[in-house]
C-alpha cells in the first residue's frame, strides 16, 4: 500500500495513488473569490498531470472555475447536478449518482465513487446544492475524501462502501474564519468520525488556508490551531490512527 498525499491548503489535496494523480476541490490560484489564502498560490508542478479532480461540492471555495479550467480539459466527477452545471460553464463535468464506481483511465484499477455528505446550510440561489464525499478504491488501498460534511451515523458503513478497511482518510476540521457554520466537522468531531470508520490514517485538511478580508479583526492565531487539535483529538479518541499534519505544499507517503 502506498499513496503520496499533497496538501495544496484547504480542502485541495493531490493524490498520488498507484501510479494515478487525481486532485481534489482544486484551488489552484493565488485567492478563492473574496476569501484570501495565507501564502502563494500551489506550484504548478505539485498538481499538473492530474487525470481526474474530485469536486465535493459547488462553494466558491471548493469549486472555482478558473481553477477547474487550469486542469485543462480532465474529468470533473461531482454529483449529477453539480457535474451538469459545471459542463454548462465549459469544464468537463462527469456526473457520478451514488452507487456509481467511475474507472480512471487506464490500467492501474483506480476507482472512485461518490458517498454521501451533510452539508444543506449556506446554499447558494445561483449553482445546485449537492454535497458529496469521495471513496477511491485501488488494488493497493482504499481513500475517503469527505468534502464538507457534518457527522452522520451512516458513516459507519463506510468501510463496506470502500470494499474494506478506510487506509487513508482527509477530514475538514476547520474552516475560514474562527467560527463553523453547520455542515462541517470541528477537530474533534472529525477525530471521532476516524474512530467511526476505523481510518488507518487521516490528513486534516479545511484549515489554515482561506481567511476574510476582515481577519485582522479575529482572535489572532485562530489559523493555526485546528490541524495542532485535531490531532490532539485523534490520539485520545482514534488511538489506532496515525495522524498526518501536514502544511500547504507539503507532501506525505502513507505505505
């Protein structure tokens, strides 16, 4: 077993699995929208080659087209909805309904499917709603990519969704501002969902990336203390989970 896992900061990662690149909530600008990201904007080299992104949902900050645009024509899964309105606004939408297994082009037997999300609140009047984590089933390992969710009981089987044990798992566990909206997982209750799953590693990701403009009047240092807590959390409440804190840019082999 044996993945390299690339946090590109907030909820972007690039994975590197059995030979097979796929990027996820690609945010590959120096800004998202109004919202500011702490530092530069990902090297090209970290993210190119990409044969697929996996979209969780259609927020700014998860789905911006220019960036979806840099990937040049690769495939774009996302729930049906959300992968119809992308195709209207010239990205290659690929539209997966749950159940669905979406094989990567090629021969290395890399698959993907959409799982289910809970993330109803903020939703926008101008793009679809839908919310979707990722399941990507290798030969070697199996990796959940949860978007934005909220906890939900049925995340006790995804194990069974995956075919077997979760090996890897990203978890948002924080946001862009101090405070989360519904629909997303505190540090700890993404601890307690990696115990739920019985993930074999985990990478926190939605943290410590985007801010408002208006950050100079937040508590300071609120940026950095999500991915420290997390896995605080993780070793109290996922004993069996090794944790991977990880800063924009940098890289990590889990095998």
């Amino acid at each position: 077993m044996s993945v390299d896992v690339r946090w590109l900061g907030h909820a972007s990662t690039v994975l590197d699995v059995d030979g097979v690149r796929l990027v996820t909530d690609p945010l590959l600008r120096r800004h998202a929208g109004l919202l500011r990201r702490r530092g530069q904007a990902p090297r090209v080299q970290d993210w190119a080659g990409a044969r697929a992104a996996l979209v969780s949902h259609l927020h700014h900050d998860h789905a911006e087209l220019p960036s979806l645009r840099l990937l040049g024509g690769v495939p774009v899964l996302a729930a049906p909805s959300s992968a119809h309105w992308l195709a209207e606004h010239g990205v290659h939408g690929v539209p997966l309904a749950e159940g669905r297994w979406w094989d990567v082009p090629g021969d290395e037997g890399v698959q993907v499917r959409t799982v289910h999300a809970v993330h109803g609140h903020r939703p926008m009047p101008h793009r679809p709603n839908a919310a979707s984590g990722f399941v990507v089933r290798a030969p070697s390992l199996a990796l959940w990519f949860a978007g934005d969710t909220e906890p939900y009981p049925a995340m006790a089987e995804l194990p069974a969704l995956a075919g077997g044990a979760v090996d890897v798992a990203l978890v948002p566990v924080g946001g862009w501002g101090p405070r989360l909206s519904g629909g997303h997982m505190d540090p700890v209750q993404a601890a307690r969902v990696c115990a739920l799953v019985g993930a074999r590693h985990a990478v926190p990701v939605h943290w410590g990336t985007l801010h408002p403009p208006v950050s100079r009047r937040l508590p300071p240092g609120w940026m950095d203390r999500a991915g420290r807590a997390f896995a605080a959390a993780a070793h109290r409440l996922a004993p069996g989970c090794e944790v991977h804190v990880l800063e924009p840019g940098q890289a990590v082999t889990i095998g």
